[in-house]
C-alpha cells in the first residue's frame, strides 16, 4: 500500500495540499494486500464514475448529443486529462476513499451511525417502484415530515389516470384524507395509531420504522459501492418476515437506496419495493394539508 501511494506522489501533488495530508496520514497505517487490491479496486470505480460524469457535463455544455457510440470517446477524453484539471472535483471524492480505506466492508460502528441520522433526520422523500410475483403494480411517491405528517400519491402504472390518489394522513392526531383528482372525489377518514397493525405492502413508512427502531447489529453488512452518484454502504435486516436492504452514503450516513421483499410464497416473492430516498428537505405545508377544496365530492366520514 505504502509503495503504490509512494509511486504516485508526483499525482498526490498536483492534486493539492488537502488530498496530500490524506495520503500522508494512510501511509502511517498497515494493509493487508487483500484490502490494498479492494482499495485499489474502489479507486478505480470512483475514478471512472466521476470521469464519465465530468465528460458529459462538458459535452452537454457545448451542446453535443452523447450517443452511444460516443460515450466511449467521452472517457478516453477524460483520462486524457491531466491532474490539474480535475483536481478540484475529484479531489473530495478520493479524499473520502483515503480516508476508508478499510471500508471493502462496513465497520459496525456505520449501522448504528445510520439509525441516529435517521432519528435526527427532519424530514424524507422517497420514490418507489411496488412488485408483486415479479410483476410491476404502481409507482409512489412518499413525502414525510416530523412529526408525522405524511402523503402516500399512488401512481398506476400506464394511463389510468382514474387510479391516481394522494393519502394524506396526520399521524399523531390520527386523522387522514384520501383525495381522488379524477373524478374529485375525497375521502376523510379517522384511525387509532394504537390498534394500527402495521406491514410492509401496507405501510410505506414500515421500513422506516423497522429501522429506526432495530436493536443490535444488521443481519449482513454489504461491501461499499456507487449508488444514485455517492459512495455508499449497505446493510440487510429481517423483520417480521420482510427483508429489508438499505445503501448509505458514506459522507452523511443517511440512506439513498432501500429494497424491501417479502418472504417468497410458492417460489414467488408475494411483494417488493425498490425507492430512492433524500433526507431533509424542506416541504410545502399545502402537501400535508387536511383541508378539502370545494371542487371536491366529501363522502362520509369512515373510520378503522
């Protein structure tokens, strides 16, 4: 580890004083060769992620359609740059990769890290797609905000429009709307969160739930790699019969990917979801809103 690191010191420099300090303090620790060539190995990945995100910033700023013919051309381009060019944008992300150098695979320190950030976390969207036997069933987009605010909009797959909803639901003061934008139709109704029985193809904050609320270590920890554009770490937890995957990001250890299936039924996994995920963004108040416009039909109240 030290030699490679030694014969790239000429690199080091024109890359600047900070990614310097990284490779000086690396050289002070011991490596196995194994963690040296999955170290390497990372480097390499995040060299060519980050190369071919510069080459099609560029080609798209001179206004150039990327075929795919020329996407290749975009990267002999970028390793054709010298250091200095891409020194500033790279420069991050090798710092984070110097300074993990150990990370081929989570420490167990990171899960616990992931569940306080979430707890800190004041706020999350997600987009995700719903399987069922393997066969897509609708898209949705989740919008929720401490202290338990949430909107669930429900998107059928293809042109039925009729199938459009948006859940609207206040958590704490159990009360929620369903409103149905084709044929303007809503649908208020009440709940009791202490008899609420919460699943994974019910409940779309089950997961996060789960989570947050998981004691001990994860089931299986998985070695980093590139998700959604940052460098992230991946964890797997059963629970209640649903096994839930999550990657993230290595820098604020807040997760950017989730996959959640069920147990398989006759050689079948009854339900799957697949979101992206960002964390603390800041939300319109009309997105929670209980309050029914009078273009909308009220139906009855209902209740559970």
């Amino acid at each position: 580890m030290n030699k490679l690191l030694e014969n790239n010191q000429e690199l080091t420099d024109e890359l600047g004083e900070e990614l310097g300090g990284y490779v000086s303090a690396i050289k002070t620790q011991q490596a196995s060769t194994k963690n040296c060539e999955k170290v390497e190995d990372n480097l390499q990945r995040l060299i060519l992620a980050q190369g071919y995100r510069q080459a099609e910033e560029n080609d798209q700023q001179t206004n150039k359609e990327a075929s795919i013919n020329s996407k290749a051309s975009l990267l002999t381009r970028f390793f054709n740059w010298q250091p200095k060019v891409w020194a500033s944008s790279m420069g991050a992300v090798l710092a984070v990769v110097l300074s993990l150098v150990f990370f081929a695979t989570p420490s167990k320190m990171a899960f616990a890290q992931v569940i306080s950030q979430m707890n800190l976390a004041t706020s999350m969207f997600y987009s995700a797609k719903m399987k069922t036997n393997g066969v897509e069933l609708m898209d949705i987009k989740v919008y929720y905000r401490e202290p338990g605010h949430l909107r669930v909009e429900t998107l059928p797959l293809g042109d039925a429009s009729d199938g459009i909803s948006y859940n609207v639901i206040d958590i704490p003061n159990g009360k929620g709307v369903i409103f149905f934008p084709h044929p303007k139709v809503a649908v208020p109704f009440d709940f009791n969160i202490d008899k609420h029985v919460s699943s994974p193809d019910e409940d779309p904050l089950y997961w996060y739930q789960a989570i947050k609320n998981y004691q001990g270590e994860p089931e299986e920890y998985l070695s980093g790699q590139m998700i959604n554009g940052v460098f992230a770490e991946g964890f797997v937890i059963n629970e209640n019969g649903a096994k839930v995957t999550i990657w993230a990001d290595v820098n604020n250890q807040l997760p950017v990917k989730l996959l959640v299936t069920l147990d398989q039924v006759n050689s079948q996994v009854p339900f799957s979801m697949e979101a992206d995920l960002t964390y603390n963004q800041t939300f319109d108040d009309a997105l929670f809103s209980l309050k029914i416009g009078s273009d909308y039909n009220q139906t009855e109240n209902g209740g559970n």
